[in-house]
C-alpha cells in the first residue's frame, strides 16, 4: 500500500472502566447544572461538541467564536480546518528545503503541497455552498456535506501515505494533519447528529428519512443522474448522441490523444460534454481536471479502448501520481473502456484508475493491474458491470464506492506474496465512507488456478484505524482463506475496524472458520440493508437517475 504507520496498541484495565463508570454516574447530575449555568455562548459550544470525539479541540475551536448560532459555529469550525491546512502547506514548504539529501522524503512534502492545496481550495468551495443557506437546509443536505468533508481527510492522509520512511519531517508533518483530521472529524460528527444537535438548542427540524434517500428510480438507476443521462447509459449504441469530441489514433477523428479532447472542452460549459474514444491502445497519461465536471466518455469497448501506463511506486513515484487514468472532475460517467498499469508485481503499487470524482459511474469497464490496481481516492463513485483485477490491496482508497454485478479477478502475485482484495482508508469514525461489494464474483485468473490453495488470498486488510467494507451477496471461490481477513500489522485497527459479510455464496463464503474479531459482522438481511447502494451512498436525491448503468436497488435475492 501507500503507506505503514505502526501504532502501539494499548490495554484497558476493566477495573478503571468500573471506576470511571462510578464517577460519571456519580457527577451526572453536577456536569448537568454546570452545564445550565454556562453562559449561552460557551452553553451553545458545549451542546454542538457533544457527539464530537476530539472534544478538547472542539470546545477550543469553537470557543472562539462569539456566537450562539449553531450555522456560524459550524462555519467557524469549517474556518479552523482550512486554518490548519495553510500551516501544513506552510510547514511542507519549510521542510522541502530540509529534504535536499532525501529524495523520497522531498517528493513527499512536494506531494503534500499539491495536496494540501487543492483540499483548501475545494474546502473554499464548501464554505461558498455554505454561505446562502440556512440551518434547515444545512441539516437537510448533512449527508452531502459530509462526503465533501470526508474527502478533505483522504488530502491529508494522501500527503501522509507520501513518506516512505521515519524521520523528523514525516513525524512533523503527522503531528500537523493529525491535528487537522481531528477538527474535520468534529465537524463531521455535529452533521452526523445534527437532529439531537438542533433539538438541543430547542430546533425541532424533521429531516428526510431512509426511505426519501434512495438512489435509484423504480427503473433501477441511481438517482444522482438525469433522465437523458440514464436513457444515455442504458442505449446499446450510446443513445446515438452525436460526440462533442471524438478521439482516434490512426486519424480518423478531432483528435489523436485523449487529452487533447479533454482539453477542448469550453470555459464554462453547461450539461455533458461527450468524448468518443475510438478502439486503439493509448500510452498516455491521461486527467481529467476538477473544472471538466460533467464528461461523458465511451470507447468501443473494454477491451478495445483501453488506456495503459506503467508509472510504478518502484520507478520513483510515489503511489497516487502512479495512475494511467485521474477523474478529478464531478460528474464524471465513462462506459466501455479499459484502463490498466503494466508496471507488473515488481512495480509494486502501481494504479490504473484513480478516481476523485463526486457522483461518477463507470459501467461495463475494465481496470487491469497488480497491487493498488484501483484507487477510489474520495467521494461517491459507482462501478456497475465491470472488471477488476489485482493482487495486494487492488480495491484501495478513502472514498464512498459501490462495487455492483462484476467480475473480481485476483491475480498470481510474485513468490512468498500474497493477495488482499481490498484495503479502505477510512481514519475517522465520523467519515461516511467505505467500500461495498454486491452480487460480484471474486475468482483467481488462470494462472493462479494451480496455486490457488497455497498463494494465500484475503478478502481484504485494514489499511486505516476505521477501515470499513461490507461484502454481501457475492460469490467466493474456494482460494479465498478460511478465515477471510487478515491484520495489517499484529492488533493494529482491530478494534475499531469495521468489516461484514452478508449472504455470501460459493467455497469460500463460509464463516465457520472466519477470524474472530469482535469488528467482523455477519450481517442479518435487515443489517445489510444499509449497505444498498439506497441508503450507503449518501445525498442522493439528484445522482445516479441518470447515469445509465443497470442497478440493484436492493438485494439480489
């Protein structure tokens, strides 16, 4: 993966548990009337850092801040993470200078810069969204602004994941995320529970349930997309939609590189932009920017368009600047392509696809690498009828994606490694993020057929302190391990990690022999309800409906 960071595990004496439980009970009734005689202000603070778990830096944060107003204050606590990006961005510039003799460690903090710049930037934009509304509507689109401060996490832990070794400057720069992460995970606890929140200031605001938070229509399709949209993605012949750019290496076409037809596309553009990639190999390095939103893009197929590099963790660069193709842009829907890394198991981390694209659908598409094949790097991201394929850690990221109906190929790694289909990067409880599994099959390639007893494979490790993925309703082949899952490194996350299977088929879907952590779930029908692609991927009222792409509203069976 990205990166290792080992953390000491820590035991509890249940005796102190017993004694700490006494003195709460004891004081209840005393926390309760000091509470009541706080001023408003410093009253307000407390009620809205109640379900924050960083609550010494929420109470400073917020303090601060001469207002009862429960919209200001969480503005105010969205002002102090953007406050503490421009420090880390200053402290990465100071110790670039430092890092002359360590390249690794300079390309980090290189990396970090970029990082930590573009999450203010897009941290800007969540306070513009901010800025015209009211605490109703605040409330109403929590989940939404959720994924958008989910994703100023995985910025961070991008930057951190950089560094490939011990050192002053890595322990600096850790200190100073840290910090950072811990205000983003406050504000994304207040909207967790905003209803208890605004009760508590005598605000009784009735919010959308489950149900009205579906996404997908009574057709199928995820609600986060328009009717042409859907109509688009469902046409055998892309719904005959002229292209507004068509790309094609023996000339035929506007274009002869992929980039280029990206580049074209107008300042200011309103609804799709829609690029044709005809059949052809296309040896480039290809991104889409975050001010392209809306790209359609289709080729002839995954196995006739494809796009393919070879930039590896082992040739000098570092993990997420290792992808063939970057979707940074909303609203991105791409179908009938193919991406890949050739970099091979010697390249070690080596991405085909990274995609940081809020509301994106890639349908009936193919992802070919070895490890780290697939970064979900941030936001809600839908894959539908497509194939995957990796070794160690292949399905990785710190996003919210659905996996739905494909094809999971695990591949034969280098001798004495082993296989991990998933690692997430989920750090901070209060992130809505994760990774889901539905209705797939998870089989080895043919040439690690004959080994396939002995190459040991895992559904899966937790890369970060909350790593969640949810597999259900999917069909696992007899190489999958007895017991499932396996630690990152010794009891690190395995009490805060969140994995479960539900309605599993196949060999290697029995959990008699599973790892027996008290974070893995075996979920009843009515507990994996919330890992649907209804109710997992949040603020759904306005994505999926049009993309296009068949989908399951429930479960299969």
């Amino acid at each position: 993966m990205i990166g290792k960071i080992v953390v000491s595990g820590i035991s509890l004496i249940l005796v102190v548990g017993v004694v700490i439980g006494v003195v709460a009970a004891v004081n209840r009734t005393s926390v309760s009337n000091t509470v009541e005689n706080l001023t408003p202000h410093m009253k307000a603070v407390t009620q809205l850092c109640g379900p924050t778990d960083y609550k010494e830096a929420c109470t400073q944060t917020l303090g601060a801040i001469n207002s009862t107003d429960p919209k200001e204050l969480i503005r105010a606590g969205i002002l102090a993470i953007s406050s503490s990006f421009t420090k880390s961005l200053n402290l990465s510039d100071d110790l670039v200078v430092k890092a002359s003799g360590l390249p690794r460690t300079k390309l980090a903090l290189e990396d970090c810069k970029t990082l930590l710049n573009d999450a203010n930037e897009e941290l800007q934009e969540i306070l513009g969204k901010m800025k015209d509304i009211n605490i109703k509507t605040l409330a109403d689109q929590a989940d939404d602004f959720r994924i958008y401060l989910s994703s100023l996490i995985s910025y961070q832990e991008l930057c951190m994941d950089g560094f490939d070794q011990e050192n002053e400057m890595k322990s600096a720069m850790q200190k100073s995320t840290e910090f950072g992460n811990q205000l983003t995970d406050n504000v994304l606890n207040i909207l967790s529970g905003i209803s208890d929140v605004l009760r508590s200031f005598g605000l009784e605001i009735k919010l959308p349930g489950t149900n009205s938070r579906r996404l997908l229509q009574a057709d199928g399709y995820p609600t986060w997309l328009s009717g042409p949209d859907r109509k688009l993605l469902a046409a055998r012949d892309n719904g005959k939609l002229p292209p507004n750019a068509v790309v094609a290496r023996d000339g035929s076409g506007q274009f002869k590189s992929i980039n280029d037809a990206i580049n074209s596309y107008p300042k200011g553009h309103k609804g799709r932009y829609v690029i044709y990639v005809k059949a052809g190999l296309y040896n480039e390095a290809v991104k889409v920017p975050k001010t392209h939103q809306n790209i359609y893009m289709y080729g002839d197929g995954p196995r006739h368009t494809i796009v393919t590099g070879k930039k590896s963790f082992a040739s000098g660069v570092n993990t997420w600047n290792t992808a063939s193709f970057v979707v940074e842009a909303d609203g991105f829907i791409c179908k009938s392509m193919g991406f890949q890394n050739t970099a091979g198991p010697d390249g070690h981390q080596a991405v085909a696809l990274r995609v940081n694209s809020d509301m994106s659908v890639f349908h009936n598409c193919r992802m070919d690498g070895y490890q780290d094949t697939l970064l979900y790097q941030a936001k809600r991201q839908f894959y539908r009828n497509c194939v995957i394929s990796g070794t160690i850690d292949f399905l990785f990221g710190y996003g919210a994606a659905v996996i739905q109906n494909s094809l999971i190929i695990v591949r034969k790694p280098n001798e004495n490694q082993f296989n991990t289909v998933t690692a997430d990067g989920r750090k901070e409880k209060g992130q809505n993020t994760g990774l889901v599994i539905h209705n797939c099959r998870i089989v080895p390639e043919a040439k690690l057929v004959p080994d396939r007893l002995t190459t040991r494979t895992y559904l899966g490790r937790p890369w970060k302190a909350h790593s969640r993925t949810v597999i259900m309703e999917t069909q696992l082949g007899d190489f999958i391990q007895p017991e499932g899952w396996m630690p990152w490194a010794g009891s690190e996350f395995l009490d805060t990690l969140y994995y479960a299977e539900y309605s599993n088929r196949g060999p290697g879907a029995n959990t008699a022999r599973r790892i027996k952590w008290k974070t893995l779930h075996f979920l009843t029908r009515n507990d994996a309800q919330q890992f649907t692609v209804g109710t997992f991927l949040p603020g759904s009222r306005q994505w999926i409906a049009g993309a296009g792409a068949p989908f399951l509203v429930g479960f299969k069976r």
